[in-house]
C-alpha cells in the first residue's frame, strides 16, 4: 500500500520593510511627517536650508529622526490638560480711562511652554535672540542648560526658536519704522501717540494698541488714527501734530494740500521707502490741515 506524499511546505513570507522611526516608509515620508507635526504645534523651519541633507537642519535622516521625536515630544506637552473646576465669575472690570495711553513695542506670545523652558534654565528670549544674532548660534552652556530641562529640546529646534526671535524683533522695528514715516518724522509720531486719548473713544484704545504692535495690522491701524486725527484737528479738538521740520512747499498752507488720491500714494510711496522729501510733503500737507486719503 502506497502513501500519499507529504504536501510541500509554503515558503517562508518576505520581511516586512523597515520603516524609518516606526512609521515612515522612506525619507520623503519623513520629511512630510516632520513638517506636518511642526504645523500643528505652529513651529516653523528656516526654507532656505534644507531639512535633510549637507549644511540642512539635520545632516542626515538618522538627525531628522531625532528632530522629529523631538517635535513628538513637544507635541505631546501641549496636550490639553483635564478641565479644572469652573472658577468663581470674575468681577467685571472697570472702564478703561479716558486718560489711558497707547503702549508700543508689548508683543503677546502664545507660545508660553518655550517660554517657560527657557526662564526655567535661568535663561531669557532676549538672551537667545541677542547671542543667536551675534554668532549664528548660541553658547555651548545654554544649549546644555536649556537641554538640561528639556532633552527634547534640541540644538536644531533651539538655533530655530532664536532664529524666529530675531526676525521677529527685526520685522517690529521695520514696522515701527514705516508708522514713524507715515506720521511725517518721529516727533509727529510720538505726538499722534501721546495724544490718541484725546481723539479715540476709551474702549478703542487697546484694540487700537494690539493692532498697532501686530506687524499684519500695524499699517491699516496707523491710516485709521491718522484719519480721526485729521477729523479731530478740523473739529477743533485737537491741535495738528507738530514736531520736525515744519517747511511748507510754494503756495502756503493752501498750496500744501494735496488733492489728488492719486498723488497722495505716490508720495506716501515714496516717504515710506525713506525718501525725506516726500516726508516733508505728507507732513506740509496734514499741518495745512488736509485730510489723510487712503491709498485705494
């Protein structure tokens, strides 16, 4: 009696790809993976190096590996923490006063848990945007003391948080630069600004102030006050900003306004590019009393 043969036995079943940190099937996966989790918690890298690769953020994807659980983590301490108990309703504060002053330069930062990190390795943003602006990088002690509180917190992603520092502070005093232009000189400007609680309404003095420290804003802001300035100097309430050189063009007071829109623009242009002679226009132009006309 014969047997029946013993079935063939199934070959073995091919290894399963290695993904890269777990999750990623190959380099170009890695890097979209580290932007996404960069956008969600709003960080942001520098476009003009690569992120992977020689002279880029990280040299190689074993770096790039690292970046990335180092922005995991960051996520991961951003999570929203359980609901406290509802609190007693606070008291409703009092009216701002009419007296109340327009305070420049106050920049609200979300981003508190960065801040945190820093203070709590003795250390202040300034201190990272002031060494990052000198060298192109920070000192070896407070790359180890902000590490210290926080492994996550890598050279890549702390040489990228004193990179935004500093564009952030440059991108302020630009700002400021082109609201002291509009005004037609800096004595013009500080006059607008001391005197806003004069022209505006109490509660329109804070909207005002975070407009104007808002870089996106700054500009609509500054065309706003100018106008109701402009509006308060005809109606008496106000005197016309003063301050710098007070030349007026040929043709006295009624010789300075200008009437054409288009004209305006033109020379709003030109003095916000720091041209001085068509500073002292815009200038001659307000102290005849003429009225601010929006470039449209």
């Amino acid at each position: 009696m014969s047997l029946d043969p013993t079935p063939p036995i199934p070959p073995p079943p091919p290894p399963a790809p290695t993904l890269i940190a777990g999750k990623f099937a190959d380099r170009a996966a890695l890097e979209q993976g580290i932007h996404q989790i960069a956008k969600q918690i709003g960080y942001e890298f520098d476009t003009a190096k690569p992120l992977i690769g020689p002279g880029g953020h990280a040299a190689d994807v074993d770096g790039a590996v690292q970046i990335y659980k180092g922005l995991e983590r960051m996520q991961a301490m951003r999570q929203p923490t359980p609901p406290a108990p509802p609190a007693p309703p606070a008291p409703t504060p009092s009216p701002p006063k009419p007296n109340e002053k327009i305070e420049l330069g106050v920049q609200v930062n979300d981003d508190t848990t960065v801040e945190q990190i820093v203070e709590a390795a003795g250390l202040t943003m300034d201190d990272l945007a002031a060494q990052y602006s000198q060298n192109g990088k920070l000192t070896d002690e407070q790359y180890a003391a902000i590490k210290k509180v926080n492994p996550a917190m890598s050279r890549p992603i702390v040489n990228e948080i004193a990179r935004a520092k500093v564009a952030g502070a440059q991108q302020l005093a630009g700002m400021r630069q082109q609201l002291v232009t509009m005004t037609g000189g800096q004595a013009q400007f500080d006059n607008l600004i001391a005197s806003a609680h004069q022209f505006l309404d109490p509660h329109e003095i804070t909207p005002y102030q975070d407009s104007l420290n808002n870089p996106t804003t700054a500009r609509q802001a500054m065309e706003s006050m100018l106008f109701r300035h402009q509006q308060a100097v005809r109606s008496g309430k106000v005197q016309p900003l003063t301050g710098g050189d007070q030349t007026q063009p040929a043709g006295g007071a009624s010789g300075a306004i200008i009437q054409s829109r288009d004209e305006y623009a033109k020379i709003a242009n030109r003095a916000e590019r720091g041209d001085k002679e068509a500073a002292k226009r815009l200038h001659a132009h307000h102290q005849a009393g003429g009225l601010y006309i929006p470039k449209i």
